[in-house]
C-alpha cells in the first residue's frame, strides 16, 4: 500500500511529540529561528529528542543559521535532516550539510507567477551542488519566513517533481485528502494546521490530519488497482 510520510513541524512539548509518535508521523520538525512562535532552544530540543523512537526522524529547520548554529543542535541531539527555510544558496547548504554530515532539503517559497520549471531546475541545481540534498520541500510564498497558513497553486508543481517533494504551506485537517489525491507528494508538512494556539500543537487535530492522509492514500491505491485492470483486461 501506498504511504505518504507526515511531518509534524514545530514540535515544543513532551506531550506533542508523543502525540505525534503515536498517530504515526514519520519526521517531527523542530524550529531553531529565533523569531518564530514555535522556537526553542537547542538544549530543550536535545531534552524532546531524548524520547524519540527509532525511525522517527528529528528535523532542525533553520532560516539563513550560521554553520556554528546548525553545529550546536547537530551536536546535541539526533538529528536526521536539516530544514534549510531562509535565503541559504545551494552552495551555502551544500557546506553546511557537507560540514555537520547530514541530509538537508530545501524549502522553495512558491509564488503565484513562479513557473514550474524553475522548480525542476532549483532541484537539479541543489542536486548537483551536494550529495547530502534529499529533496525540496515546496510552501507559500509570503513576506515573512515559516508557516503563514496559507496555500499555493498545486497545479505549478510539475507532476514528475511531484512523487518526490515534502508538500508544505497551509495543509490542514480539511484539505490535506484533496491535497495528497491531487499532488500524490512523497510526504506532507503541517504546524499550524495541528495546533490550538502557536506552538501548542492538538492532539485531536492530528489524529485527524493522519486519518485523512491515509484516507488519501487508500483512494489513490484502489484507483491505481482499477487501472492496472483495465490495462490488464481492457475496458470493462
């Protein structure tokens, strides 16, 4: 069956986190930018991270950090990707990643105009910059860094792009199936779209967020079922 992965960004409590885990999410995201809502130190993050299970990954995501500031946490914690979110080039990633030895993905602000191409070219280009990129990770274009809650065109991402981009940018309980059946994105990212207050993530709204994906995904399997049958058979 197929399985997009989750991530849950934003992670600052115990009990979130275990939430999380709980319901399944694949990755739990942890903001290192000081100017965000749901920042926290790289000291509390070592202390979350302490109650991870295995093959649950931890994510340091960071705007325009200096390499001492990624070393810190990547020293502190276990640290499976790092989340690079500001103005970083691919070569500044590249040293970075390269620097600390972990796989990074770049998130790639989407604006309304921006062509779909330039998406498959940024990925080339960060691909070919270092062996340590995993992959883009696709969110709203606005003024600020981080989450704005708010959606982009899904139709500019490029359908053969797609299977391997984290979707981001104002997912939430209620449109997460169309989403997920729309892109069909290797993962998806939410923050605030689980939360009842910024940093304070529901318990509740995660669950749901998880059922809808899965609800997703089996739709996406039953319909790739049929059609492999009527390659199979022909027309019904």
């Amino acid at each position: 069956m197929r399985r997009t992965r989750i991530k849950i960004c934003g992670i600052t409590r115990e009990q979130d986190l275990r939430a999380a885990v709980e319901q399944g999410a694949d990755a739990l995201g942890f903001v290192f930018y000081p100017k965000s809502p749901r920042y926290i130190t790289p000291a509390r993050a070592a202390e979350l991270c302490a109650i991870l299970p295995p093959f649950v990954s931890g994510v340091a995501l960071f705007v325009n950090p200096t390499l001492d500031e990624v070393r810190a946490v990547a020293g502190s914690m276990p640290l499976g990707l790092i989340q690079f979110h500001g103005d970083e080039t691919a070569e500044e990633c590249a040293a970075i990643a390269a620097e600390v030895e972990r796989p990074f993905v770049r998130a790639y602000r989407i604006k309304p105009d921006t062509p779909p191409a330039a998406l498959l070219e940024c990925e080339s280009a960060y691909r070919a910059a270092s062996p340590w990129f995993s992959g883009l990770l696709l969110d709203t274009w606005v003024d600020a860094y981080g989450g704005a809650g708010k959606v982009f065109d899904w139709s500019l991402i490029p359908k053969e792009l797609a299977p391997r981009v984290v979707l981001s940018g104002g997912l939430s309980v209620h449109n997460v199936l169309e989403a997920t059946e729309r892109v069909r994105p290797f993962a998806v990212d939410i923050s605030s779209g689980v939360e009842e207050a910024k940093g304070i993530k529901d318990a509740r709204k995660i669950a749901a967020f998880v059922a809808a994906v899965r609800a997703a995904d089996a739709t996406i399997d039953s319909e790739s079922h049929h059609d492999h049958q009527r390659h199979h058979h022909g027309p019904a």
